[in-house]
C-alpha cells in the first residue's frame, strides 16, 4: 500500500492520518473492512517465490515421459487476496506408459499433490474448459500429459489434508487457464508442421509408385509414333509461325532420341521422379 493510497482510503473513510487504531469504533472498522476489500490494489511482485522455471519443467517432461511434442509456459505473477501467485504449465503429446486421453500432474510450491485430483483446479480447466480439438489435439484419442505447477507464499488449498486447490477461486482459474491455452498454441504450430510434412512424404509416396506404370506407357506411346511419324506429320500440317516451328523441331528431335533409343523407359522414370522431388521441394 502506497502512501498515496492510504491517504485516498483514509479521506474516503474521513479519518485523520493521525487517528489511532485503538481509537476506532466498531462502525468504523466495519467500514474500513469493506473499502479494503473493494480497493484496487497493485498485483505484488513475485520475486520472492522460486518458480520451478520452464526449462527445468520441460526437462523432467521429456526426462519421465519421453513424450513426441512438449511445451512450456510460465505466467506472470498475479495475486490471490494480496499474495503473489505464479502458474507455470506443459502440457505434452505422447510418451511412454502414457495412455489415450488426459493426464493430470499437478504441483503445488514444487510438491506433487496426489490426492482428491478430480476436484482440483487443474483437473476442472483441463477437462471441461479448454477446447481442445481448437488446438488440433484429439483429446480422447492423443495421449496428453497436462503439468500445472502453482507458487504461492498462500497457496489456496481445500480439504483438511491440502490434497487439492479449489476450483471456485476465479483469479487461479484464469491464469491456469491462460498458462494452458499458452502450452497449447505452441503444440498446435509444431503439429501442423508435423502434419504438412506426413501429408507431403504421403503424396511424394503416392506419386512415386506409379511412375513405373506411367513411364512404360509413355514409352510405349512414344515408340508407337516414332515409328508411324505420328507426331512429325501432324505438326507439318499445322498453323505457322515461329513457337509452331520450335514445337516440331522440338517433336521430330524428341522422335530421333526415340529411334536412336537415347530415351529409354528407365530415362524416363528417371525423369518423373526428378520432377516430382523438385516440385514438393518448391
């Protein structure tokens, strides 16, 4: 609280800087109570916690899980009736051991809570607040690893034993949330990329089986008319003009190469596949 503060609080209340606190009445506390509770105060800063950090949470992901994609985000510091509260998130496809479907890993100041974890605020936004499918992740089928790690100097927990954070705290919430969506962006650029690249090797794939079949067919046309001078005579009686004068120069060279069998089935599968690899690489 700055001292600008304090002094808009204190003549809002009417009250002297110099009142003492022993002096105050009853209704006086009453209202200070309340306008403390409306007031705005700076989020404080989280420089006293020790985050676990996102390159440390992403190494003990891959280091346990072995996961295919993973990614990590670390929100700023924000506040839970004035304590600073920061939440880090990765969120991971794949792994080892992993089963189809959501996994929930939850920390709070850096130990793991095992217990009521269907009730817990990591849970809650994973599995009913994040449209999943938005991001390219199925999230029945994909094996999902979903880590939330919360510090706090007070760390919100429910239930006697702290086994778990609430779900009714709409500031917790929000930045869970938030950290999560983070996670999954980053997830939704590397599977795209991911995808592209399977859809062009499948493509390259299909195109390349049939070039044995198209080769020998073209080959076969091409035998078929330089022997008949199919192409030759055809182009004879056609329009004049310089680009139809390099077309038949260009037929009757290609009918040579024919004859002479310089173009072979094989130069022409050679070929095909040559065009296909430059045109996926463009």
């Amino acid at each position: 609280i700055t001292s600008a503060l304090a002094a808009r609080l204190l003549a809002e209340l009417r009250l002297d800087l110099a009142t003492e606190v022993n002096s105050l009445e009853h209704k006086q506390v009453v209202q200070l109570a309340h306008l403390m509770r409306d007031a705005k105060f700076e989020s404080p800063s989280g420089d006293c916690l020790s985050p676990v950090g996102e390159y440390n949470l992403r190494l003990g992901i891959m280091k346990e899980l072995q996961p295919q994609l993973v990614a990590t985000f670390q929100d700023t510091a924000c506040s839970h009736e004035g304590h600073p509260l920061i939440v880090e998130a990765g969120v991971c496809i794949g792994g080892k051991d992993s089963k189809p479907g959501i996994a929930v890993y939850r920390f709070a100041n850096r130990i793991p809570l095992l217990f009521e974890g269907g009730a817990d605020v990591a849970t809650q936004v994973s599995k009913r607040r994040i449209n999943w499918a938005s991001y390219k992740i199925r999230q029945n089928q994909d094996k999902v690893g979903v880590f939330v790690s919360l510090v706090s100097t007070k760390v919100p927990f429910k239930g006697t034993g702290k086994e778990y954070i609430g779900d009714d705290i709409p500031e917790v919430q929000a930045a869970v949330k938030r950290a999560i969506e983070r996670c999954c962006l980053q997830l939704k650029a590397k599977i795209t990329k991911q995808r592209a690249l399977l859809e062009d090797k499948e493509r390259r794939k299909n195109l390349t089986k049939y070039i044995p079949d198209v080769s020998r067919a073209l080959h076969a046309v091409l035998m078929t008319a330089a022997g008949e001078g199919v192409i030759a005579s055809g182009a004879a009686g056609s329009s004049s003009g310089a680009a139809t004068n390099k077309r038949r120069a260009e037929h009757e060279s290609l009918l040579d190469d024919v004859r002479a069998k310089r173009v072979k089935e094989e130069t022409l599968s050679e070929k095909l596949r040559t065009h296909v690899e430059q045109c996926d690489a463009t």
